[in-house]
C-alpha cells in the first residue's frame, strides 16, 4: 500500500505520514515520528507523526539534541529509556517524559536523510523493533529520493521551459527585426525601380506604358509557368528594368 502511494502521489509529506502510520499499525506502538534533516536550516524537521507527535509537526531539532539528534549524528539505531535526557533545550523533549523511544537512521546509499522512529508508555519499545523500523527505512528514503528526484525534474523543466520561452521570445524578436528590413529593402528596392520607370516614362510615353505591361505580362506568363509565388512577385519588378537603358539615349535617337 506504501508503494502504491509512491506511485499515485509525488507530496512527500503525505507519503511519510503513510509511512509512519503503516509502521505504527504493524508494531502496535502508538506514537511514531519522521524526522527530516533541512540543509538550508542544518536543522532535523518534524515532517510526519501519528499519536502524541502530530501537533508538534514542524518543529525542528539541532543535530546531536535528544534521542532523535544522536541517532542521526551517530547513524546508528537507538533506544531511548524512559527517565533520560540529553540535556538539550527542546520542546519536544517533554514528549518523552515517561516513554521509552527508539529511532533509526533513514540513509538511502551515502545519503542520511534523517530519523524514523516510535514511543511508548510501555515496555513494547525494544530493540526487536529495529529490524522492523529498518525496513520502514529504507522504504521512507526511497520515497524521499524519489520525491527529490522528482522535485529535480519538475525544477529541470521548469528551467528548460523557460530557456526555450526565451528563445522563443528572442527568435520571434529577431524574425521581426529580419521581416521589417526585408520590407524597408523591398520598399527602396521598389522606389529605385518607380523612379527609375518614372524617368523612362519622362523620355517617351510609349515606353513608359510599355513598362508596366511588361511587368503584368512577365508575371502571367512566370505564373502559366508554376513559377513559385516569391519569383512570380521578383520578375514582375524586375521585367520593368528591361528598357531602363532608354534613358541614357538621347531624345533625338528616340
């Protein structure tokens, strides 16, 4: 049922509480608790709890403070007697008033992730417990690499979604500074050829008429021809210029 959760869900939270609820159930201990190690803070988080250690989620321990402290600092299984202290200043120390706890490390290859383990007001809390408490474990520090690894992935993309909306923002910038020149090019390309007809026109009406039609009859025949639109459009402005020569003949060869 805990691997099915991994499957159906990514909210680490919610698989620890499973977890620890599970593992609870199966020794019949009451009060368990995962402690998560926060680099940011370098502090062990109360992240999932059942029986007396639900309203203290959230608080958080120093390394080597309490029972829970200790076995993460010495990264080996403890068992916590009922009557002894640490020392340390916690809140959550008073939660062990009267109980016997035991914790165990939750490493996943070199990796120590934090500590798992339960209490009681009883004489069930023994070290038959680590072995099961072991198994929970190993099964928590997957759930926390693969809740991890799946936060890695969303982050990588996130971040590659990003990069490519940039790009994308930067490519459409730049086709449109590309498309706005071509068309200023185009445009004074077209000029020169306007007044260059208007100048032909100047020296004999005839040619200048004759220009134009050129130009229509061009792209007609280029189209007849399944030119392609873009040289269809070239040959229409470029046929004109045929006669351009006319204006450096002087008017009485004309």
């Amino acid at each position: 049922s805990i691997t099915l959760g991994m499957i159906r869900q990514l909210n680490i939270s919610s698989m620890l509480n499973v977890i620890i609820a599970k593992a609870c159930a199966v020794t019949k201990i009451p009060n368990g608790f995962i402690f998560i190690y926060d680099s940011t803070s370098e502090n062990l988080v109360l992240k999932a709890a059942s029986g007396n250690y639900k309203e203290k989620i959230g608080q958080s321990i120093l390394p080597g403070e309490t029972m829970i402290g200790e076995v993460f600092q010495k990264k080996e299984p403890l068992i916590f007697e009922s009557g002894e202290s640490s020392g340390a200043d916690s809140s959550l120390i008073s939660l062990f008033a009267g109980e016997n706890a035991i914790g165990v490390p939750l490493v996943s290859g070199a990796k120590l992730h934090g500590v798992i383990g339960m209490s009681s007001s009883d004489n069930s809390v023994d070290y038959k417990l680590i072995s099961i408490l072991e198994q929970f474990s190993s099964i928590a520090a997957i759930a926390i690499d693969h809740s991890q690894l799946a936060g890695d992935l969303k982050k990588e993309f996130a971040k590659r979604l990003e990069v490519e909306k940039e790009s994308r923002e930067k490519e459409r910038i730049s086709k449109e500074i590309v498309e706005r020149q071509n068309i200023e090019l185009k445009a004074a390309y077209l000029d020169s050829i306007h007044r260059l007809v208007l100048a032909s026109e100047f020296k004999d009406e005839d040619t200048g008429q004759h220009i134009h039609r050129i130009g229509e009859y061009s792209s007609l025949l280029a189209k007849m021809l399944d030119w392609p639109d873009d040289q269809i459009e070239i040959i229409r402005h470029a046929a004109p210029m045929h006669d351009v020569g006319k204006i450096g003949i002087p008017d009485k060869i004309m």
